[in-house]
C-alpha cells in the first residue's frame, strides 16, 4: 500500500541522497584490516537473484530487500578478459586480483609469460599476492573458502603454477615431476608456511595414496592422492616456529570448541574435495561459511597489526556450471550471511572490506514475472511459439538443454522448484559456461572511494594495498 504514494518514493530517494552527501567526507585512514570477500561466478544477475531469494526467505515480496553487499557505499565494475582469453576462468582472475597481474587462462600466481601445462615456462614468471604483501608487513592472513582450498581462488594467494588443476603431486603429468614443478598442496604448506588461518575442503591432497579418509573411510574416492608418500598435515604443523601452537581440525565441533588465545596456526579441512553445498551441509560435521569466517576473524584480530582475510563462496560457481540455479543463489546468500557477520566484528574506520566476483555467467532471469514471483518460478506466460511455460530462471547454455518428443520439455510436469533442479538451456552442454560481462566490486570502509569506476580486474588489490600502506 505505501508504494502506491509519491512521497514514499520520495522520501526514500531523499534519504539516499543525504546519505551521499555524508559521502563527501572520505574516510582516508590507513586500512589495518583488508578482507576481500569473493563470489566465485557471482555475476550481476547472481546478485540480484540473490538479493531476491534472500527477501522471500525472509517471507517478503523480495525485490525491495537489501544484501549486505547492496550497503557497501562504493561500486565499481571489473573487467574480467584473461590475457588470452575473453571470457574467462577463475585461475587467471584469481591472479588479477590478488597478485595485480592479468595472466593466462588456467595458469596461477604467474605472469602471461607462462603458457598453461608447460611447467618449463614458470621459472622466473612467478607473481605474489597481496596475501604475501600483508604477511611482510607484519599482518596476520587467513584464507577460508567452501571448496577446496588448494582450489583456483585461494591457490592464487600462495602458489605459482602454469596449471591450476595440479592439486597434488597425483594430478601432474611426469614432465611437470621431472621439471621440478610443486604441486598446489605442497606450495600450500611450503612457500608461505605461516598463514594463520586456512579453512575449506581438500583433506585428499594432503595425504598419501590410498590412505583412507577419516570421516568416509570406506568410500575409495576420497582416499588420499599423493604419490611422494608425504603427510602434508603433518608437515604444516612441524612447518611452525617452536613454542607456537598449529591445530588441526576436519570436523565442525573441533572447530568451535576451539580456545583461540591459545592457537597460533590453523588449519580445517573438513570435506575430502570441495565442501558440501550450504543447501545440503550436514550441521553436525561441516560448519558453514559464516561460521568459518567468524573463527577466521577472531584468530586473525589478535596481531596488533591487523590481517588480511581472503573468504570466498566458492560454490556459486558450481551451481551455475551444473545448472543448479538454487543452490547457485543459496551459496550467494550464505556468503551475503559472512558479510554481514564480518561487518558486525570489525570497523568500518580501519577495515577496507572488497566484495567481488571473478567472472559471471550465463545465468538469467526475466519473462516479464510480476512482483515478488517466486525466484525459482515460472513466467506468467506461455511461449507464444511452442505453446509450453518457462521458468523465470533460463541459462544460455548447460546441462539443463533438454528435448522431450522432438519438443522442448514441458517444465509444469517437472519439479522445477528442487535444489537440484536443472533450469533449461538454449544450448546443450555437460557444464554450463562463465558469461564474459564485467562484475560488480563493492567496497566499504579506509580509501573505499578508489575502487570507483570501470577498472581492470588486477587493479584491485593494488587499490587495497595502497589503502593498507602496503
């Protein structure tokens, strides 16, 4: 009823602009804190998807509701292309963003001079991080992520590799061996053996071939994979200076029985691969992404130099690929979930936070739905074409492509409204592809205001170091 009066619109878009306003007075103190929060393929339709399904959980029409993203004052766009690629992958944005440098596709922590697979061009091209940067600086860092964190994203912040499926030594081919090239895992507990926080998925790589699986000792899928025989949780915790405490978690109530003053190092992996999706996680044995970023904070605010926290929601990505919208959208609103939590433990005076994705997808919604339509529903119409409805929900090419009697399938006889459910593609393929358009990079807090305009993917974390005075 309110929106049917003027001056509700009106008074709305007045309190906006004094909000603005108050903008003008920029926050320039140095950055102690930096957390770069980041959607794997949370594109701009992501967002906003998301923002809706986070309204109608909430039993709201869901249009009108607010992320916790939507709050953050500044907003750029990021152009996503790879050094050779215009649509992209999560290996060369992950170094644009975290290393400054825009590389090749499927290629880590190295420059474009490095060509993927080809372990002999990766002497000499390596690039760091700006987890690295924090870390000389005398800050704490931390990585969290609900995959695996030996994954695309959070590899780019410690390893340097010309392929970013190298997991460990069980996934390279004999050249790379040979070469002298290091697994992902191994550089993991190697080049920056004093992370203080990592949590995520991955336990398989850290553990010699065969060796069964602590929580599924029977399945042989989640056995280890190492061929060099090494137990690389063990070597984390040797790794650490002595008299420090390094603890290892792989279950949800070790973490959060933990006593954080008296841990120095740690260390969760609580799934063989990536993590499970929030949708289906058992609460028991996985904590979520919220959780994890809770502990992660408190670990971290303990230097008095202040830290950098890398925390992505991983699994967006994989939702999308599969063509699973729904689970897509909840690991959206789960990472929405951290932020909002990040914000309540930190300051915005001297905590740079960035949320950003690496890429989008072809991931959309339309059909000219009525307000508040359920986000996993159909259109309001037929096509006038084929004479059957369609979901709001559509992708531009996956798995969800599907012909039933020479004719597109009739979605009123499928539950299109299950977690699983795989919304209907224009073009068939086993996994749907990333979409090439920029994304969306929110910021809030010290030198929030430099992240502002149409950027390049790698000038973000050169922005939040020059924030830091790193």
């Amino acid at each position: 009823e309110r929106e049917k009066d003027p001056e509700y619109w009106r008074r709305q878009a007045q309190e906006t602009l004094r909000n603005a306003l108050r903008l003008q007075r920029l926050n320039q103190n140095v950055a102690k804190n930096l957390i770069l929060f980041l959607g794997d393929g949370m594109g701009v339709s992501t967002v906003t998807a998301a923002r809706i399904l986070k309204g109608q959980l909430q039993h709201r029409q869901g249009e009108e509701s607010l992320l916790e993203m939507d709050k953050f004052p500044f907003v750029a766009l990021a152009k996503t292309y790879n050094t050779n690629a215009q649509v992209p992958d999560s290996a060369g944005t992950a170094t644009a963003y975290l290393c400054g440098v825009k590389a090749n596709e499927g290629t880590l922590g190295v420059s474009a001079g490095v060509t993927r697979d080809r372990c002999n061009t990766t002497k000499g091209q390596e690039v760091t991080s700006i987890l690295r940067w924090a870390k000389e600086a005398g800050k704490a860092v931390g990585i969290v992520t609900t995959t695996r964190v030996t994954h695309a994203t959070p590899s780019a912040a410690y390893a340097h590799s010309a392929n970013r499926d190298w997991y460990s030594d069980g996934e390279m081919p004999l050249d790379a061996l040979e070469g002298g090239c290091k697994d992902i895992a191994r550089q993991l507990v190697e080049n920056i053996p004093e992370i203080e926080v990592i949590l995520g998925g991955g336990r398989k790589y850290m553990y010699p071939k065969n060796v069964s699986d602590v929580e599924y000792p029977h399945e042989e899928k989640h056995r280890g994979t190492r061929l060099d025989g090494r137990n690389l949780v063990q070597a984390w915790q040797e790794a650490k200076p002595r008299g420090k405490v390094a603890e290892y978690v792989w279950h949800r109530r070790g973490l959060l029985a933990l006593n954080l003053s008296r841990v120095d190092f740690l260390l969760g992996l609580f799934e063989p691969g990536d993590m499970v999706y929030e949708l289906d996680r058992d609460n028991e044995t996985d904590p979520s992404l919220s959780e994890m970023v809770s502990v992660a904070i408190r670990m971290l605010q303990k230097n008095p130099h202040g830290f950098f926290l890398l925390v992505e929601g991983g699994r967006i990505d994989h939702g999308h690929h599969e063509g699973k919208a729904k689970q897509a959208l909840h690991e959206a609103v789960e990472l929405d979930r951290a932020i909002g939590l990040a914000t309540r433990l930190t300051s915005t005076q001297d905590t740079l936070s960035v949320v950003t994705a690496d890429h989008s997808h072809v991931f959309t919604f339309g059909g000219y739905t009525p307000r508040g339509n359920p986000i996993f529903g159909l259109a309001p119409m037929q096509s006038d074409v084929d004479r059957k409805p369609f979901t709001s929900i559509l992708y531009g090419n996956g798995p969800g492509y599907k012909i039933v009697a020479g004719e597109r399938e009739n979605v009123s006889a499928v539950d299109f409204a299950h977690a699983n459910y795989q919304a209907q593609s224009a073009v068939p393929l086993r996994q749907e592809t990333h979409g090439g358009e920029d994304v969306a990079v929110f910021a809030r807090g010290p030198m929030a205001h430099l992240l502002h305009g149409v950027h390049e993917q790698n000038y973000i974390p050169h922005a939040m170091a020059y924030a830091a005075c790193i």
